[in-house]
C-alpha cells in the first residue's frame, strides 16, 4: 500500500497486483478483489492486466461467485494480444475449465435435490428439468475447455487432474437424461428411450476417458 501510494502512476499497475497476489496468499480473498479490479479499471490496457484478471477470478471463486470468475477467464482467452504460450493464458484455460465443472456440478447437485438457483436464470418459469439442461450444458462446456487443456498441454503437471475432470464431467452430465426421464411422468415411451441412450452414449465417453487416463497413468508409473 505504501508503495502504491508514493510510487509513479506508470508503475502502480503491477503494484496493485502486486498487493491482490499478497492478499490471496493470505486467504484474504475480499482484500484481495479491490486492488485487482482498481487494476483492470485504470490500466485496462496495461500487460499486467491479465495477471489481474486471472487472480481476481481465483478470488472470485473462493467468494463462491463462480459466473464472474468464468466471465474474467473467458476475457483472457479470447483477447488476441495474450499468447497461448505465455504462463496466465495457460493458467486462465486450466483455471477455467475446472471452474465450469463445477458450476456445472452444483446445478446438478440443486436440481437432484429440487432446488431451483434463481441466480442462473431468475425466471418464474424456471424449472429442475430446465436447471438440469443447464448444468447439462455446463458440463459439455467444461469437457470441451478441459479437452483443450489437457490436448494443449500434455506435459503440464495438471494434465491428470483435467482429464480425471472431463471424465467426470461425462457421468455427470449422464444424470440430467437419467433423472429428467425418471421424473417427468407425462413422457412419451419414445422421449424416454431417447434420453436413456443419450445417457448410455454420455457414459460410454466417461468409460473411454477413464480408461484412457488409466493407461497413461500406469505408463508413468512404468
């Protein structure tokens, strides 16, 4: 903060991120979202930005506001002037797709349980079948960021973990047909088979993915 303070304008950009990095090294995640955000706002054209946008987001998600965090990720990835190569577009693509599985998962979880999350669609018509295919959704995005991740990345110490995730992501999404077909009385025999093999096709790329992730695994350990 004293630096901040005395510091030349030019300079404070990585100061403020500076301070966000010590706060959230803390467990301070609140303290830490105020400079990094005054970070994007001032020097929003500044490289450290990136850096801001990444770590406000791992703050965000500790705050448990998952959609912001996903919102700053995606900024990361789809701005052209970050190189796919550097550390922050890597650490935003890893970051990213384990914060949309869980978001997915959690929508799941609400909707096994009758809940409706008013925060994802504030809609009077908002349904658990509705909130089911969104999380639905949700997955298929996180096995498309963690696909890329892994693919991208095959010697980053994450690899594992991404790929046990997709895996996961698969039998997951396989609840949605599974639960919309068991609660939904009024449906057609035909609707119903259909949501059955779209889950025996969901499981299927779940058992392929474990499976795959177990033959490397046992490579590493030979």
């Amino acid at each position: 903060a004293e630096y901040l303070r005395n510091e030349e304008r030019t300079k404070r950009a990585r100061g403020f991120v500076a301070l966000g990095r010590n706060f959230i090294h803390a467990g301070e995640w609140q303290n830490a979202v105020e400079p990094l955000e005054r970070c994007l706002t001032e020097y929003a054209t500044n490289p450290v930005s990136y850096e801001a946008r990444l770590l406000v987001a791992q703050a965000k998600v500790e705050l448990g506001q998952l959609d912001a965090a996903v919102e700053l990720l995606e900024s990361n990835l789809a701005d052209f002037q970050l190189d796919p190569t550097s550390t922050v577009w890597q650490d935003s693509l890893f970051e990213l797709g384990e914060i949309t599985f869980n978001r997915g998962d959690e929508l799941l979880l609400r909707a096994s349980l009758g809940e409706i999350d008013q925060q994802t669609v504030p809609d009077t018509n908002n349904s658990v079948e509705d909130q089911l295919r969104r999380s639905h959704d949700r997955l298929m995005v996180a096995v498309k960021r963690l696909r890329e991740a892994y693919s991208r990345y095959p010697d980053d110490p994450r690899y594992f973990a991404s790929r046990y995730l997709l895996a996961r992501s698969y039998r997951m999404a396989a609840k949605m047909p599974e639960l919309i077909a068991k609660s939904n009385a009024n449906l057609v025999e035909s609707a119903k088979r259909d949501l059955l093999q779209q889950r025996r096709n969901l499981l299927e790329q779940a058992l392929a993915e474990y499976r795959a992730l177990h033959i490397k695994i046992s490579d590493r350990s030979e």
